[in-house]
C-alpha cells in the first residue's frame, strides 16, 4: 500500500507538532503555569499520530490520560488544548478537566480519561450506538500495556466480539506501567496475542514507524469499517521521558533508552522524506518554523486567557433536559 506523499508530510507535520506541543507543556509546567498531574508523549508520536490519520472525521477516538498528541492529531485547536493545561476559561473543558481529560466532541476526540483501563467499555458502547445507530463510523480506543491485565480490558473486547462492534483497541506498548517493567507484571508479555481468546485479529506492529502504523491502521480500519467486527492492535514504542513531570525514571536502564532514542520516530520520517525526495530539507525546516510558532502562540493565548470565577466551580455539573 503507497501512502500518498502530501500524507506522509502531513505525518511529519502532527509528530513535529506534538513534539513541540510536549516541550512547550514541560517548558510552562516548570514555569509553574500548569500544575496537578501531567503525562508526556515524548517518542511515541508515530502511534497517535499514524493510527489517527487512518480515520474518518467523525470517526470515534477515546485516549488515556497521554492524550495530549491524541488530541492534536485528531484536529483540536492547539490553543485550546494549552488554555486547557493552564486552567483558563478559554480551554477545550473550560480549564476544568486539565491535562488527563481533554475533551473536543466537534472533532469527535471523547477523551482523555484518567482511570487506567477505564476507557475501554466506553469504547465498546460507543461501538454498541453506532452499531444501533447503523452509522458509518469506527470507534479508536488507545490504551497502554498497563491496562491489558485489568478486568475492564477482557470484559470490553468479550463484548465487543459478542456483539462485533466495530471499535480498534490500540495498545501503546511503551514496556512500562507507571515505573513497573511489564515484563515483571504480565505473564503474556505478547499483548496482540490476547485477541485470540476473544475470537479476533491481533497485530503487532513497529510503534516508532509512523508509515508503519498508518499502513496497517488503513487496512485495520477498512475492515473494521466493512463489518468485520472488533480488532485489537499492539503498537511497541517508547515514552522518552518519565511517567508523568515528576518521575526521573531512574527504575529504566540508561542504555535502553539510548537505544530506544536512535529509533525517534521523527527524524526516522525525515531521512525517508529527504531519501525518496518526497520534500527537501528546507520544507522539513519550514514546517518546524510553522509547528514552533503555533505553540508559541498557543503558550501565548493560554496565559493571557481568564482563569475561572470561583463560581465556575458550580456549573456544568447536570446536563438539562430539553425545555426544563
């Protein structure tokens, strides 16, 4: 299968963007601007950004709480999305949810979802009203290895296969569960293979390899798309930074992640662009000038925006009912 060349670009694109969106959230985080928790997205760019170009717009993607790269490449508003992080009035959740729940329902992107594994039976009943609904969509539900030995996991892709639901669980394999190697926390460390006892396609795939993942997410999704029922997909990547701001991640070998580092999947893109001459290297340069300055300005519209009145605190909490 060709990926069209203005697509592959594209995919330079969304990983600079989100590289750069990361290092702008640790730059304003050490500033003090963000506070709370926060989880970075660091290396595993080629997964969020690969597997979601694969989708229609109105397709369904629910993420984890890493799900700042999620966000972007589904389409929302980077200032948003900082604002967000900042706890201003101007973010995707009104500054409410912060940086594990951004939420952008015009961009169908329903979640960032803070409970580990949580997310997954969303998915299925998404999956269960565009099935009731007859519509033409696919529900993407990214998780991490963490999430495949809970109870969730198996309850959601028993249903999902029972009632061939047409949802794609995506397993960001990163290799760690907070700081627990997964290689001491699960008995069955080849998480596609757990697919089998469900009934469905498991596949494995090159999560530093953004032309990789788009590849088998484009025939993933055409077959989910078709009928076919659920599918779930182990991506192997790497979190170049701790679990969240304020792990060091001294539990990790040093050599690993100098290892894992030379398979960025950022400039592994850029040699493939410039060695097929699809772009020249003044192109690559002038999309990081443009991603470089779209985080500026979003890290500029974020501290200038309003943070909420303490009043705020009370609204949004009850949906209301048609003519109430």
């Amino acid at each position: 299968m060709t990926i069209p060349h203005a697509d592959q670009i594209r995919l330079y694109r969304d990983m600079a963007l989100a590289r750069r969106f990361e290092e702008g959230v640790a730059e304003a985080y050490a500033d003090s601007f963000i506070g709370g928790f926060t989880h970075l997205y660091t290396g595993q760019e080629a997964v969020a950004a690969g597997s979601i170009s694969a989708l229609n717009h109105d397709d369904y993607v629910n993420a984890t709480y890493r799900d700042h790269a999620h966000a972007l490449a589904r389409g929302a508003d980077p200032a948003r999305l900082m604002a967000e992080l900042y706890g201003r009035t101007t973010g995707v959740c009104k500054g409410k949810g912060g940086s594990m729940h951004f939420y952008d329902a015009e961009n169908y992107f329903l979640g960032g979802y803070g409970i580990v594994g949580g997310n997954l039976p969303l998915a299925a009943g998404l999956g269960l009203s565009v099935q009731m609904k007859d519509e033409d969509r696919v529900v993407m539900v990214f998780f991490g290895d963490g999430a495949s030995n809970n109870g969730v996991f198996h309850e959601s892709l028993n249903m999902a296969k029972l009632w061939n639901l047409p949802v794609i669980f995506l397993c960001e394999n990163n290799f760690y569960g907070i700081a627990t190697d997964v290689r001491i926390s699960s008995s069955f460390n080849e998480i596609y293979k757990k697919a089998q006892g469900y009934g469905m396609p498991g596949h494995v795939v090159n999560g530093m390899d953004v032309l990789e993942v788009r590849e088998l997410c484009d025939e993933v999704v055409r077959h989910v798309r078709q009928g076919a029922g659920p599918v779930l997909i182990e991506a192997r990547c790497y979190r170049f930074g701790g679990h969240s701001m304020t792990d060091p991640a001294r539990y990790r070998p040093r050599a690993e992640e100098e290892l894992w580092r030379k398979r960025d999947p950022i400039p592994r893109l850029a040699r493939h662009l410039l060695k097929r001459q699809i772009c020249d290297q003044a192109r690559l340069d002038a999309l990081q000038a443009e991603v470089n300055e779209t985080v500026e300005a979003a890290m500029r519209f974020a501290e200038e925006s309003p943070v909420p009145a303490p009043e705020a605190l009370y609204e949004d909490l009850y949906v209301e009912e048609p003519g109430a």
